[in-house]
C-alpha cells in the first residue's frame, strides 16, 4: 500500500509517540544509550517516522555530529542523493582527513561534478564514506539518521551499506526506518551495524487509538465510533486520524449497521488498484464489503457467478488476503473493504444489501441487509429487525443488538405499536449492557427530547443515570425531574428510589441512607409486581449491609435469592449472585467465593455483558490474591483494567484492585501509579466509597515499597472516610494491620494499638476469622517493639498456623516473615539475659511461602533481608531521642535530604525533587544516619514527630 509523501504525518511533539509506544520507545532510548542502533519497520501509515522523529530529537543531544537524510519515491532514481544529504554539509569538515582518490570521488558522487559511478570509483568511494564516518567520529559521536530506507537510492544505499558493516567499536550509530509488510525486514538489517536492533512497530490497540484522537482534539467521537474506527484502520494510527478528522468534520454520522465514511484521502490511498479490476470483479468485490463475513460460497448466492476467478484477480492485485485452507474471502486491510463502500453510489449499495437479504444464511444478517437496502418506514422490516435484535440478544451480542434496535426504529412508522422510542429505548439498553454507555446516553436524551409518556420518560432517564456510572454527582439534577415524571406510580417511584439509593452510597457517602432507599425501592416494586427492580434493590441492600457489617445482611441475602430469580438480575454485577459472593468472600469461604463468582463471569460473558464481566474479573483477582495465588490475581487484574478502560466503564475499581495486585505480584511503581490513578478517578467523580478503597490499595503499595510513613498517611485518611460512611467491618478493605504495621515502623506502637483493638471488636462481633488472624500478626509486632519478644514470637507462629488452615496464602507468608525478621533482631540484639529466642532466624520457610504466592516484590524483600544478615536489622524497641538541633551539623545537601525524609518523601521522589539520582540519596542518607548516630530513617521520622510535639 502506497503512502503519497504529502500525506504522511507532519512533524509532532513528543506526546503523539508514546501513546501506544511506551515500551518499545524505551526499548528503542535503552539501545541507543548502549551504543547500539536501530532500526524501525512496519507497514505504511504505522508511524514510523514519528518515532524516528522522537528518538532522534532524544538523543541527538549525545552526539557531536547528526547526519540525516529522508528518501522519496519520486527521488529513488537519483543516484547519490542520500549520500548528499548525509555529507552534503559536512564535506569541507572531513575532506581533508581523506586520501586523495577518496576524497576526488566523493566530491564528484556528492557535487555532480564529473560522472562518478559505483562501476567506475566503486572501491574509492566506498572507502571514502567509510572514512569520512571514521574522520567524524574522531571528533565525538555520530548518530546516522535515515527515514524511508525502501525508497533510498541504490547507490546511496550499498555505500551506506558497506561502511556500516565496517564501523567496528567506530562511534557511529544509525538510527533508520523502512516500510515492510510481514517480516521482510531482513535486507535492510544487513546493511546495518551488526549491533542494531530491530524493532517493529505494530497496530495500536483500540483504548490507544482512543488516546491519540483525543490527544489531537477529537474528543466529541462516542466509543462506538471509536471501536469503528479501530476496526476499519486495523489500529493504524495514520488511518485512524484520517477517519477521526473526517467524523469530527461530518455534520451526520453514519446509519446504523453502516461501515464509516472513508475521507478521499483515504480512498485515493487503498483504491488506486481498484482501477485495474474488471467492472465485474468490483462489484464481486463491493458484495464483499457489505457482507459481514463474505465467503464465496455466499458471493455465488448473491449472484456473482464467477466469484472465484474475480477475487483471484483482487488478490493478485493485493487487495485480498490469500486464504488457501479456508471459505473466507478477507480484504488485504480493513480500510480497503470500507473504502470500496464508500466510494460506491447509494444505489448500488442498496441493490448489495438486497441481494445479500435474501443470500445471507444468518437471519440476524438477513434482518441487517434487509433493513440497509430499504429506504422510509415498513413495519414488516421493523419487526423482522426488532425479532433479529432479541435474537443477538439471546447470543450475547447487546452491541448488535443496539444496532439493530436504531435500525428498527427508524423503520417504524410513528403510530405502531410499539412504537419508535421504545425500540429507541430497548437499543439504548442493549448499549448498557454492551457496555457502550456514550450511546446509550445519546439514545435517550434523543427520547427525552420529544417524549411525554411517563414511562417512556423514566425508562430514558434510568438510562441517563446508568450511563453516568460511578459519576452519579454529573446526573444530580436528574432525579427532581425524574421524580416529577413518576408521579405516584410505584413500578416507576422503585425504578427511580433504586437509583436514589446508588446516589445515597456515592455521592452522600452515607450508607444508612442508601440501604434505607434500597429498601424502600423493594417495598415499592413488590407493591408494582416488578421481581426485576425488587431484586435489584434487595440485592443491593444485603451489599450495603454486609459492607456496614449489619446484623439485618444474611437475612437480605437470603431474600435477594429466594425464587422466582430473574435471569438477568442472578448474573449482573449488582445483582443477587454478587451479593452472595461479597457475603462469601468476607465469611472467609474463599473456595465458594471462587466458584460463586467463576460462575457468574462465564454467564456474563455469554450474555455479552461487558460491565459486569469487568467487575467479575476484578472480583475473581481479589479471590485469587486472598487466596495468595498472586500470579493469577495480576494476570485476571490486568485483563479486567485493559477491558474497563477499552469500555470506559468501572477503570477507577479496577486500577484499584491491578495496584493491590502489582504491589503483590508485580512492579510496585505500577502499583503506586494505579492506586493513585483510581484515586484521581473517584475524586473526580465523587465517590467516597471507592476513594477509600483506591486510598487503601495506595497505603498497601507504599508499604509494599518500604515507605512506612507514607502508608500511614494514605491509612490514617481511609479510617477517617470509613468512619464517616459508616462503613464497619475490617473485612472491606482489611487495611486495618498494613496501618498498625507501618505505626509499629515509625514508632507508634500506641497508635497501632488503638487501630488493632476498634477493628477486633468488630471482626469478634462479625466472626471475621482471617481478619482477627491478621490483627494478630499486628499486635505481635507492637509487642515485640515493646521488647516483648517472647509473646510475639508465640502469637506469629500461632497466626502463621490459622493463616494457612483458612486459605489465606499470602498473609500466611507475611507472618512467616515477620517471624524470621523477629528471630533476626534477637541475634543482633539478644535480651538482656542473653538466653536466645527458640527456632532458626532463617528466612527459608517465609521465602518458599512468598515463591508458592508468586509474590516477587515480598520475596525481594525476604532476599534482600536474608542477604543483609542480623547485623543489618533494626532492634524492634524505640531508638533513643535524637539532639533536635542534630540536624545543624549536616552538610547542605545532607539537611535537604534528612528533610524531605520527615515530610515522608521515598528516595525516588527525594531525587526527582533534588535533580540526584536515586544512588546519590542512599549514599547520603547513610553520611545522615552515621552523623545523627541513628540507623534507619524511620528514626529521621521519630526526630521529625519529637519537633513537631515541642
């Protein structure tokens, strides 16, 4: 596929590049800080230049010397041209350094003057280019960057070719780019220094693409569109601007069903070859386009009788994709398929959709065709279009469904029955359910614009507060309205009180108020005969009391699964299975929690229920990491967190549960950065409830990162907000001992105290088994910082036990460690009657337990713990008072430190903040820790508290 010069991507600041090309950017930077070199390739239009662009302006700051030069088509057949533009402004620097014969054929080559040929001065001048790099790199280092290696003249090529395999230790390093298709790669590596590494760039996914059209402004697009353009661009980034900027231009978006609009642009670019096709072959070609999955089987019941010879013939041409053990008949490249569409009349478009409607062998397809070869109202094609919509329904595919549901409406005459805003409403919920809530959101204030039914009117602002998701404080003004459209209806009053409770949870942040509204949505939908509405309510008060740890939730649970059961309400995300499952998990019944929930995703993803297979995997990830299968938690953490931000639905809960996740089994920077991140997400919209979980996941990976006076921080904000909504049981969330573990680690012990005896009361009260087991493990560590060594060693060894019988494998492995770091302070500081603590200080059994887990970021802990020895532990009792006016003996850099340590900083942030390396802080830190007579920063914090009390 040919990509004309003038339309390729102008030159763009660095935010364009890393958008889909983070690791392969850094991968990329890494080579080249090595010495190395690079080669990037890809098909057209996959941004290529772009990167080269980004990298070359990165590192082109660690050269003397940059030589560049950038091939076209229309210029391959020059000989010398590359060469040109590489030493074109350098000739007068390196002429001198070149042996006479050397030096007369390279002028000629790059002045014209004279009739140099590689036949004629083919020896002299491919020394000459060789020694003009080496002459230039004599002086410091070269970066060579070239673009569009295909279209480099050939001879320019085979010189820059022959000096490159003979560089040798020569600082020079080439930075190209060259368009391939597949593989085809090899050639041009040849011609590279033997230490380049390629790199290919391929597609962009589709939550990517979504970052780089809003990155240039054409945020307005909804997410249907967006997976549309995805589709037709087949993630290439080039393509998907090209189709962005001509939606964000079109003052109508295309018909439902319909492919996109293809910009001329575009078409000029895929369909040049068109022009070599028989007429027949086309239209074969064109049947193809409309059909959902064409095959020749299909093309010949459409009428095309010679289906074989003409998509023979496209294929030679390129614009099929050879499938020799299959029916299929696949376009080269989505873009090719759309545009052929698009540049066909409307017509003969209709005229495809008509013979497809009766060839097709899917009825839902069928329906389709039928509908796009129809023009005006025809209640027969609305109702066949309505029957196809259930039918997709029944499959799981809400999002066809939804399409279908536009398509019948706008087939519907404005007196059926029913009429065109139901159907309008009924795609609106298929969209929920897809998870396409921009759409659903636009169908239903579409209805709202003109409706005055209550009911229709209701059922379209549900839709609106459903659509607004975790973002319930935007959709506020909403419920007046709402309730003024119920009257006194109460199959309608328990759709909008149902919702009032969701309010009452998110944006009120009171749970009293929010089982009371849920409670009353019941009473009022038993009273209308709706089961659905009375089970979603009921379900989602045993939720609310089960996280408030009231006495009233079995009981709830208990009704919200009584029979008659709704089959949608059973399996959704806030329905009776999952209040079974969060009731499961926090009883500790991990093996039912597991399979309750196993259970659910698969319906979900049957049914094509995108929103509650995010949570469902969000929630199967805490059951696997409870569990301490860590591993598979990340994986299940990481799929759910790339699915909710492809739908743009509940990323806040699932960047929360990846961090708790990461911080376990993965890369504690990712961990911190996703607990922040879903921080971001509820601040923005509101929601207490999930701010203090996000908060809690923080506190979690700040510990995990040896940050103890951070944890406390982030923990001591969601025991402030836990206690404000009510919330009460240690279960949710169970943050209660990573908050007294890092008080312990500061010197807090009484604090600690106090947070492990408020949550004992409740975990006794609720039976919270695994809850009591952990606070335990926290009171051992506030004991043995009292110097009660003993009862804390007896009090681990007993958690340790319980940990295992209930399932819980990481907390188990954590008191296997804090076990054997309190026999290691012991060594190095025996009691005063000398008499050592029973068992080893080997930190073996803790690093089996974490290696069982997967849990690497714990087990580099236990190595670097176990690496160090007992010398290296902190006694567990309180250090001695540090001299306040300690800190006026330090040098300059050494009070900045000590400082930025007492506001909480980590090393890392103490050196972004200070222009250091990460390095430069430790080494500091340890001049700080000698002068103050101290030995940990946790002591620089106990100075910091001891100022701040005088």
């Amino acid at each position: 596929m040919t990509v004309r010069r003038d339309f390729q991507e102008p030159p763009r600041s660095r935010p364009d590049v890393v958008i889909g090309r983070e690791d392969l950017f850094t991968s990329a930077r890494e080579q080249l800080g090595r010495g190395g070199s690079v080669l990037l390739h890809g098909p057209a239009g996959i941004g290529k230049s772009t990167v080269l662009r980004a990298l070359a302006a990165d590192y082109a700051g660690a050269a003397r010397t940059v030589l560049r030069c950038s091939a076209t088509e229309s210029e391959s057949h020059l000989p010398f041209l590359a060469l040109a533009d590489l030493f074109g402004l350098v000739l007068d620097e390196v002429s001198g350094a070149l042996p006479a014969a050397q030096r007369t054929a390279l002028e000629s080559a790059l002045t014209g003057r004279g009739e140099s040929t590689l036949q004629r001065d083919g020896l002299a001048l491919r020394l000459a280019v060789l020694s003009a790099l080496r002459a230039l790199a004599a002086k410091g280092p070269v970066l060579v960057v070239a673009d569009d290696l295909q279209w480099l003249d050939a001879a320019s090529a085979e010189l820059l070719g022959f000096a490159a395999r003979r560089l040798g230790d020569t600082p020079v390093q080439m930075l190209c780019a060259v368009r391939t298709e597949g593989q085809e790669y090899d050639r041009h590596l040849r011609a590279s220094p033997p230490d380049t590494l390629a790199v290919r760039l391929g597609p962009l996914s589709r939550t990517q693409v979504s970052a780089l059209l809003d990155h240039r402004g054409y945020t307005p697009l909804s997410r249907s569109t967006i997976r549309d353009i995805h589709r037709t661009s087949g993630g290439n980034p080039l393509f998907a601007l090209e189709l962005g900027r001509a939606l964000a231009e079109s003052p109508t978006r295309p018909r439902p069903g319909e492919p996109l609009p293809v910009p001329t642009s575009l078409r000029a670019l895929v369909l040049s070859r068109l022009e070599m096709l028989s007429d027949e072959a086309r239209r074969t070609l064109l049947v193809a386009s409309a059909g959902a999955r064409p095959t020749l089987a299909l093309l010949h019941a459409a009428g095309r009788e010679h289906a074989e010879a003409e998509t023979a013939q496209a294929a030679a041409l390129g614009l099929l994709a050879t499938e020799p053990e299959g029916p299929a008949v696949r376009f080269a490249h989505p873009l090719i398929s759309a545009a052929l569409y698009a540049e066909a009349p409307a017509q003969e478009r209709r005229a495809v959709h008509a013979a497809l409607s009766t060839a097709a062998s899917d009825p839902i397809e069928r329906a389709r065709h039928l509908a796009l070869a129809t023009t005006g109202t025809d209640p027969e094609v609305a109702a066949r279009l309505a029957e196809a919509g259930a039918l997709a329904r029944d499959r799981g595919a809400p999002s066809v469904a939804a399409s279908l549901g536009l398509l019948a409406a706008r087939h519907t005459p404005a007196d059926s029955t029913p009429g065109p805003d139901e159907r309008r409403l009924q795609a609106a919920e298929d969209a929920i359910t897809a998870g396409e809530a921009d759409l659903a959101r636009d169908i239903a204030r579409d209805v709202l614009a003109r409706a005055s039914v209550p009911a229709e009117r209701v059922r379209a602002w549900m839709v609106v507060i459903e659509a607004a998701g975790q973002a319930l404080g935007e959709v506020d003004a909403v419920f007046p309205q709402v309730l003024a459209d119920a009257g006194d209806d109460p199959r309608l009053l328990a759709l909008v009180h149902y919702q009032l409770a969701w309010r009452g949870l998110v944006v009120e942040g009171d749970f009293a108020e929010a089982r009371q509204e849920a409670a009353h949505a019941a009473e009022l939908a038993a009273r209308g005969e709706d089961r659905r509405t009375e089970l979603m309510a009921l379900s989602f008060q045993a939720s609310t009391e089960t996280l408030m740890g009231h006495p009233g939730a079995p009981e709830t649970v208990k009704r919200a699964l009584k029979e008659p059961q709704d089959p949608y309400v059973a399996c959704h995300h806030n329905g009776a299975g999952s209040a079974r499952f969060r009731w499961l998990i926090m009883s500790d019944q991990l093996p039912e929690a597991r399979a309750t929930i196993t259970a659910l995703l698969r319906e979900v993803r049957r049914r094509g229920m995108v929103e509650s297979e995010v949570h469902f995997l969000r929630f199967l990830a805490d059951t696997e990491l409870r569990s301490g299968h860590c591993g598979r938690a990340l994986d299940l953490a990481r799929e759910s967190l790339r699915l909710a931000r492809d739908a743009g639905i509940g990323e806040g809960a699932s960047a929360m549960l990846a961090s708790l996740a990461e911080a376990s089994a993965g890369d504690v920077d990712r961990a911190l950065a996703l607990a922040r991140e879903a921080a971001d997400h509820a601040e923005v919209d509101g929601d207490q409830m999930y701010l203090s979980r996000a908060l809690a996941a923080l506190g979690y990976a700040q510990l995990v990162a040896g940050d103890p006076a951070a944890t406390v921080r982030s923990l001591r904000r969601v025991r402030e907000l836990e206690q404000g909504l009510g919330i009460n049981d240690p279960a949710r969330g169970r943050w209660h001992c990573d908050l007294a573990e890092a008080l312990v680690r500061i010197g807090e012990p009484g604090e600690a105290q106090d947070v492990i005896d408020t949550a004992r009361v409740h975990a006794l009260r609720l039976g919270r088994e695994s809850v009591l087991a952990v606070l335990d493990r926290a009171e051992a560590l506030v004991r043995a910082a009292r110097g009660e060594h003993e009862a804390a060693l007896v009090r681990l060894t007993s958690v340790q036990d319980r940990l295992g019988r209930l399932g819980y494998g990481l907390e188990e492995a954590r008191a296997a460690f804090a076990l054997a770091r309190l026999r290691a302070q012991t060594a190095a500081f025996p009691r005063s009657g000398g008499t050592p603590l029973p068992g080893s200080a080997s930190y073996d059994e803790a690093a089996r337990l974490f290696r069982r887990c997967r849990a690497l970021p714990w087990l580099r802990q236990v190595d670097a713990a176990a690496a160090a020895g007992p010398s290296a532990v902190e006694p567990a009792s309180v250090a001695p008072p540090v001299p306040l006016d300690a800190l006026e003996g330090l040098a300059s850099m050494e009070r900045q430190v000590a400082s930025l340590v007492m506001e909480g900083a980590t090393n890392r942030e103490i050196a972004a903040r200070l222009f250091i390396s990460v390095k430069t802080v430790e080494a500091t830190l340890t001049r700080v820790y000698r002068k103050l007579g101290i030995r940990s920063r946790v002591d620089i914090v106990r100075l910091a508290a001891g100022r701040r009390t005088t």
